[in-house]
C-alpha cells in the first residue's frame, strides 16, 4: 500500500512539475514577443513576465521537482528492483535529459531577472522549439513506463514511432508559428 501511496504522489508531483516547466518557457516565449512592443506597453509586460517566471519557477516547479524526486527515490528505497529493470534504465536517461533541460530552464530564469526589462538574447523561433523539449521527454518517459518490457520486444516500431510524432509536433509548431506571422 505505501508503495501504490508513493507512486501516486510521484505522478502528481510529476504532473505539477511539467506544467511548471511548460509554462516557464512559454513566459520566455512571451517576453521576447515584447521586443517589438512600444513603451510604456513594453516595460509593463516584461516586469510582469520576469515577476511571474519567479515566482513560478521559485513556488511551483522546483518544489514540485523536488517532491517528485523525492517519491520516486522512495519508490527505488521500497522497490530496489527497479535499478536491474532495462526500462528503467531507459527511463533515467530521459530523466538526465530533463535535468539538462531543467538547468537550461533555471539559467533563463536567472537571466530574465538580471535584463532589468532588456531583450532576451535568444531567438524566439529557438525559445518556441526549445518549449516542445519537455514534451517530448513527457511522452518518452510515459511511453517507457506504460510499455515497460514491450519496449525491449518492439523498440525499432516504438523509435519509429516516437520519432514520427516528434516530426509531427514539430511541424505543426512550425505551422501555427507562421500562421502567426
């Protein structure tokens, strides 16, 4: 019972963090959209994205990150199992992943906060590709988890597959980018 306890938390946790981390890019995003805004129009947004992607990132994301590490360091603590499990290892790759793309994250925080309402220096073309990173770690790691030892009997359908959908998502984010346009 402790054991299905944990996992539940686990995945809350773990849905409280990805909303975190989609909507701190999509800050990003939506402060570089100010760079060509007029002021005062501009100096307002950017406090108030700067302001939100603080609080955001400080409130929700890293405490719900660390509450999710912490559940599944407990699912390992009860089920030490799981390390000798091929998907798993599988499943920790993509955790490095998001760790990377987590650290990445955290320097464009910091970074907003220090521009004192200055452009970000990335393009937005670049923060909008960089916004679909954790959804595609999002379906990695679900799919891995959900299809566990399938993944060894079918990984070339499965790669395949995710491959393609990761070419979908894509040009559709390049679609409606232009559409915008």
């Amino acid at each position: 019972m402790n054991y299905l306890i944990l996992k539940a938390l686990h995945i809350i946790f773990m849905v409280s963090y990805f909303a975190g981390i989609f909507y701190t890019v999509r800050i990003l995003v939506y402060y570089k959209d100010t760079d060509d805004f007029e002021n005062p129009k501009k100096d307002i947004l950017r406090q108030q994205y700067a302001f939100m992607a603080h609080r955001l990132w400080n409130i929700i994301t890293v405490p719900a990150g660390t509450l999710m590490l912490i559940f599944g360091m407990g699912l390992i603590f009860i089920n030490p199992e799981l390390l000798k499990m091929p998907w798993f290892h599988i499943k920790i790759t993509a955790l490095i992943a998001l760790a990377i793309y987590h650290y990445w994250c955290w320097k464009k925080v910091i970074q907003l906060q220090k521009l004192n309402q200055q452009s970000l220096p990335s393009k937005n073309t670049a923060l909008r590709q960089a916004n679909e990173i954790a959804t595609f770690i999002l379906f990695f790691v679900v799919f891995t988890v959900v299809l566990k030892y399938a993944l060894l009997e079918y990984w070339k359908q499965l790669t395949l597959s995710f491959v393609g959908l990761v070419v979908l998502i894509s040009l559709v984010v390049k679609f409606v980018n232009r559409r915008k346009k």
